[in-house]
C-alpha cells in the first residue's frame, strides 16, 4: 500500500531577502523526506518587480533568475540554476516540487501609456463613478533585459482590463480601461460586485492573445522546470473557463500525473464549492473553510464545540478536491489575511489534519522552520515531527469518529494490514483533562497501547471486546498506538 502523502509549503512571508532559499531547499530535502514529506510547493519563481518582493508582485514570467532585471539577476530566491539543482535534490529523494504561478496581474511595468479609463466604487466595482477620461499607466512591458528569448509577446494596455495609478494625476484609483470588448471578466467571484480586479495592471483574461500567451508560458515552465504541478496563485480573480482550459492544455502535455491546487481564497463554502463545480475537479483546493474553523476554535478555548470542528468544511463534502492547512503565508501574524491559529490549539489542528483519511495536507514553513523578520516565531518543529511520523507510520486503515462530546472527541484508526503496526487511537481536548472509550478491534484484546506523543505517562489495556479507555491531558492531544 502507498503511504500517506504530506505537503510542505516550503516558504513564510519574511524570509531573508538573501537570495538564497534555493539553496536552502536543496540542503534540507534530505531532512524533509526522513520526516515524512513528499511534496514542496515553493514560492513564484518568476521575476518580481523588485528584487526583496516575495514573487507576488510579478513582472517577467520568462525570467526565472536568469537576466539583469529589475535591479537583480536573481529574484529572492536565488538564480535560475539553484532553482534547477533545488528541484533536482527534491526528485532525488522522492519528493515532488509544487510551483506557485501568479496569473492574475502584472506589477512593475517598463513604460507608461496613456489610455482611456472609468473609475469604479473600490467596494462595487460595477458602479462607474465617473465619465471616461484619460490616464497614463504603467502597463507596458518590454522586458529589455531578456530580449525576447523564449517569447517575443510584449504587453501593453490592451491586454489589461483595470490598473489602480494614474501617474499623469499621481492619484490611485481602481481604474476599468476602455475599449473593443473591455469589460471586468464575468466568471470570477462576485464580492465586491465583481472581484476580477486585486491589484497592479489586471490581466484581461477575454483577451485571445492574452489566453495564448499564459497557456504557452505554462506548459513551457513545466517543461523547462521538469516540475510535477502548480499552485495557481489568486484563483477567484481570474476568470473560471481560463483556469479550466490553462489546467487541461497543460495536463495534456504534462500527463495527468501533473497535479493543479488552486488558492480560493474563501470562508464561504457554497462558494468555494461552486469554484469546484465550475472547474469539473480538474484541480484541488485549499480548505479554507476549515482554516478560519481552525481559527475560532484557537480563539474560543473551552467554548468551541469541537463536535462541529469539520461542519461546513470543503474536507466533509470534498474530500479527495482538497488540500487542508493550518497556517499559512497570508494568514500569519501581520499578514493581509491574518487568522493565526493560536499555540496552544496548533498542534491539535495540525492532528484534525494529519492523522486522518480525508484531505491532502500541507504543514507550514513557518511552523516548521519558525518565521523571520521584525516579530519572529520559534519553530514547532518537534511537535510537526511527531505527527509527521504517527502520519506516516500509523495513521492508515478505516476510520471510525467519537465526536460526541464537545470539549473531548477521538477516532480510531484500524490500520492497514500490508503495513505492520499501523493503527492509532487519537484522542484531543480543547477543555479539561479527559478521556474516551473507543473501539480498536478484539484481536487486540489484552494488549497494552502507549501515548506515542510522550503526554500520558501510564498504558491502556484492550478489554475482552476490544475497547480501551484513552486519556488525554487539558488542551492536548495523545495518541495511543499498541506498543
């Protein structure tokens, strides 16, 4: 039987700018793969508008860290041949590598133009609140420093639908550029209206030109990075019949193997389920919904019902669609999402996601390597190892749920046959110390069974019908494997 697959997100928003997390990523795959991971999805490898940007803010996607640009050869990152040999160090230990692809916008252009605009409410941006005049914008880029190699297509004003400068006035806006077939693409979310624009220049995804050039640029960075999937940055800004077509001309070439996760950024699950729906299950998606669960129950302690931790989740209804997570890059401290999961709940939501069936996690950088910057985090790279290795080891077989108290629930799992030892009983509690009668099986009646996080001090003997009685301290989780 295949073993359980755990992704890392292999960066945190305050890394150094030193130019160097390839190299980072290469030294510690080794590391990594011993702890049970087999995925890394890293950060936008394309040239950003400058060169301390995280690779949001994106100019040149033919840039790779390979040409004098925006005041670096490399990006944050590292160049285009650490990128190559970080990639290469992960396949080398079985692990494959996620790229995240930022389609949504372009920042940082070479020239401005001027050019006929709308200005729209910024809080409904389909209400125009001015007559058509003219701006100048920074929308054209010529990318001087590549030269045209690997795409001659040069951008300019038409290939946008929106942008948020006036340089002409100094003034920012959110601005509608006028012309033959400008409109905001309908097929995205509908917050604020219409929430096709997020920021810089807005790629206008009706454009034909535009859909050539992003789908050509996709399948060449799979193919030039021999990568095994994307993670598509901003996806409910972008319109939904693109994403569907980018994912299966790509995947046409790439094999189905070829794997696609999407960022929906939403705590609504209708929403997000209906981005599912719309896509055909081409692609996975993070769950959110379960993320800002995560969240209220860190906040509220003995007050959340942990009955209820996966009601209206996108893992209950979607669970082989979605990727689940604890933390992340926009949602850590200071960040523009900040939810951060609170201490003492992490290692408890990090169980909910790692030691059962459903869903595809993915750890956290900064959870495992700690976060940098003005306000820095320790690492929980001890408490992460643990659970990593019940995943791996245990965490295997039918599950069967006692959620039926809300400060103490617990699940068994019964184990695989074809992997020795394999099985787990998990116990968790967001209140006092606790305890629950569960089921492991009678072929394990009389045998004793340990905490294989190292909480509980004592063991628990099977009875005759195959149930034991497992303890759990004051906000804690144990797992209780046979010994």
């Amino acid at each position: 039987m295949e073993r359980n697959h755990t992704m890392i997100q292999f960066f945190e928003w305050h890394l150094p700018a030193d130019q160097n997390h390839w190299n980072r990523l290469k030294e510690v795959a080794p590391e990594l793969k011993e702890a049970g991971i087999d995925a890394v999805w890293i950060p936008p490898v394309t040239k950003a508008s400058s060169p301390d940007d995280n690779g949001y803010s994106v100019y040149d996607v033919y840039d790779l860290g390979e040409f004098e640009q925006k005041g670096s050869t490399a990006t944050k990152y590292g160049t285009k041949e650490q990128l190559h040999e970080a990639i290469q160090a992960c396949h080398d230990h079985g692990i494959s590598v996620y790229v995240d692809i930022v389609m949504n916008h372009k920042a940082g252009a070479d020239e401005t133009e001027t050019f006929q605009v709308i200005e729209v409410d910024a809080d409904n941006r389909t209400n125009e609140i001015s007559e058509p005049f003219d701006i100048e914008g920074w929308t054209k880029f010529t990318f001087n420093g590549r030269n045209n190699k690997y795409s001659d297509f040069q951008w300019n004003f038409t290939h946008f639908n929106g942008t948020d400068y006036d340089a002409k006035e100094d003034r920012s806006g959110i601005f509608k550029i006028l012309g033959e077939n400008k409109k905001w693409n309908e097929e995205v979310d509908q917050e604020f209206g219409n929430y096709d624009y997020l920021m810089y220049a807005n790629i206008d995804y009706d454009h034909p030109d535009v859909k050539g050039e992003m789908i050509s640029w996709g399948k060449w960075l799979a193919e030039t990075l021999n990568c095994d999937g994307y993670r598509l940055d901003a996806i409910k800004h972008i319109n939904y019949n693109f994403i569907k077509e980018f994912v299966s001309e790509v995947a046409a070439e790439q094999g189905e193997d070829f794997y696609f996760i999407g960022e929906f950024w939403h705590p609504d699950l209708r929403t997000a389920a209906d981005f599912l729906d719309h896509v055909e299950h081409g692609i996975d998606i993070f769950d959110v919904p379960l993320h800002y669960k995560l969240y209220e129950a860190s906040q509220k302690g003995r007050d959340f019902d942990l009955q209820t931790v996966f009601d209206d989740t996108l893992v209950q209804i979607h669970p082989l669609d979605v990727v689940t997570f604890v933390d992340n890059h926009d949602s850590q401290p200071n960040e523009s999402l900040e939810s951060w999961i609170e201490d003492w709940f992490k290692e408890l939501a990090y169980a909910l996601i790692l030691l059962r069936k459903d869903g595809y996690p993915c750890i956290f950088y900064g959870d495992f390597f700690g976060i940098s910057g003005d306000n820095p985090m320790d690492a929980k790279k001890d408490m992460l190892t643990k659970l990593l290795s019940v995943r791996y080891h245990k965490a295997y077989g039918d599950q069967d749920d006692y959620f039926d108290h809300p400060n103490t629930i617990g699940w068994v799992r019964h184990g695989d046959p074809s992997i020795e030892g394999s099985g787990c009983a998990v116990i968790l509690s967001n209140g006092d110390e606790g305890d629950k009668q569960m089921f492991v099986g009678k072929e394990h009646a009389g045998s004793t069974w340990i905490d294989m996080l190292e909480k509980r001090d004592g063991q628990v003997t099977i009875d005759e019908n195959g149930y034991g009685c497992f303890t759990v301290n004051s906000q804690s989780v144990s797992v209780w494997i046979k010994q």
